[in-house]
C-alpha cells in the first residue's frame, strides 16, 4: 500500500457545501420571513463569503469574524436591520443539520481497509462535528481537525504539524492529503512536504502555479491510488 494515512478535507470533498449552505439560508430567510431571500440575498452573499474566506487562508481575518461579518456586509449592503451575530449563529446551527455526502464517497472508504483516516477542515467546530456526526462518517476517523481548534487553518504548516501530533505519526512519505481546494488543501499539503490529491470531479482548469501530486475526478480513483503498490528500484 503506497499511503496508510489519509488526511481528507470536508466541504466539496467528501460533503456537497453548496447544498448545505442552500439548504440552511434557504431555512434561515423563510424564519426571518424573507420568501425572497435565496432570490434577492444569495448572490451578494456568495461574493462576500468568497472574498472572506479568502481573507482567512491568507491571515487578514478570523473565523471569529468571518462568523458575523459576512452578514454585517450583507445586511449593510441590503439596508436590512438585521442583527447580524444573532443571524450568523443560528446560520451554523442549521448548517450543523445538513448532511449530503458526494456520490462515491461511502464506496470509497469501504475499499480503503488498512488506511487510517483523519479530517482537516477549515470549518467552523460545531457545523463540522455535528456533520460528521449524522452521517455515516461518524466512526471513520482517528481525529476531526478543524482550523478553529488550531487557531490556524490551511494552507499554513502549523495546523498540519497539529494534525501530525494528533495522529502521533512522523513520516511524511505514507500519508495523503485529499481535497478540491488548489490554495488551501493542495497548496498547504505541498508546504508541509506531503503528498497530494486534488478531488477535481468538475474538471476545472489549473490556472496557479500550484501542482498536486495526483488528480482524480472520482473515488475510484483514489482507491486505485492508495492500494498500488510500490515498486521497488533495484
């Protein structure tokens, strides 16, 4: 077996976020009494979470932050008198509610005996934790990371060093780290000298200078990966 130590991101790699975070605006407007909601806010939101999230790859925000600023700049934007903390957290408590596992994923693991599998995720702790725990997932792994326990999130080196500790392993050379994010889960792999997988089932094009170790565009895939054996030089 090539890789024993399988580190997975979360969102639009095992789970489909878009559906998730549909699903829990969509519950959250209507409770608001906005019918509208996913018609008029939804697009501007989508910029602005973009741009935050971006903000805390690079350091220039916090999760403690981006929690309610992305509703403040909503809401501003808008002219809505909405108390954004108020909305923000109730928008996690209906995320945490939300399962819906890409297709394949189940197969995957089941195909994937020996390895030993570990979460990574830039996420926030309660959603992610309450995730995984109404799925099937809920067993599968040795440790659930998320950036919010840290106090650092992907692509930077300490929250794999943390991830490395919990697992109480060393060698880099067994372990793969699987993700759809180019500048967070391939660009942090890379960083710490791991190999990687970039999920890429929508086939987008590469257009940064990052390179995974590998590219799959189904579970199959990865299965055929980790269980190829290595072949010795003599």
């Amino acid at each position: 077996m090539r890789y024993d130590v399988l580190i997975f991101d979360l969102d639009d790699t095992l789970f489909d976020f878009g559906m998730t975070e549909k699903n829990a605006l969509l519950h959250l407007f209507m409770e608001y009494e906005l019918p509208n909601g996913m018609e008029d806010y939804l697009p501007s939101y989508k910029d602005i979470s973009k741009v935050l999230w971006d903000d805390l790859e690079h350091g220039r925000t916090t999760l403690a932050k981006l929690k309610v600023e992305r509703f403040k700049r909503l809401f501003l934007q808008h002219a809505m008198d909405i108390d954004a903390e108020a909305f923000g957290q109730k928008y996690l408590d209906k995320l945490g509610k939300e399962v819906h596992m890409i297709d394949g994923v189940e197969e995957m693991f089941a195909n994937l005996s020996g390895c030993r599998f570990a979460l990574l995720t830039n996420g926030f702790k309660e959603v992610q934790h309450a995730r995984i725990g109404g799925s099937s997932l809920k067993n599968l792994f040795e440790v659930i990371i998320t950036s919010e326990e840290t106090g650092f999130q992907k692509p930077q080196t300490e929250i794999f060093e943390y991830t490395f500790d919990k697992l109480n392993i060393s060698d880099k050379s067994r372990v793969l780290m699987i993700g759809d994010s180019l500048t967070s889960d391939i660009q942090g792999g890379n960083n710490f000298g791991i190999d990687t997988c970039w999920f890429n089932p929508h086939l987008k094009k590469n257009v940064t200078a990052i390179e995974p170790t590998h590219e799959i565009q189904s579970w199959e895939e990865l299965v055929e990966i980790v269980n190829k054996e290595v072949l010795e030089v003599k």
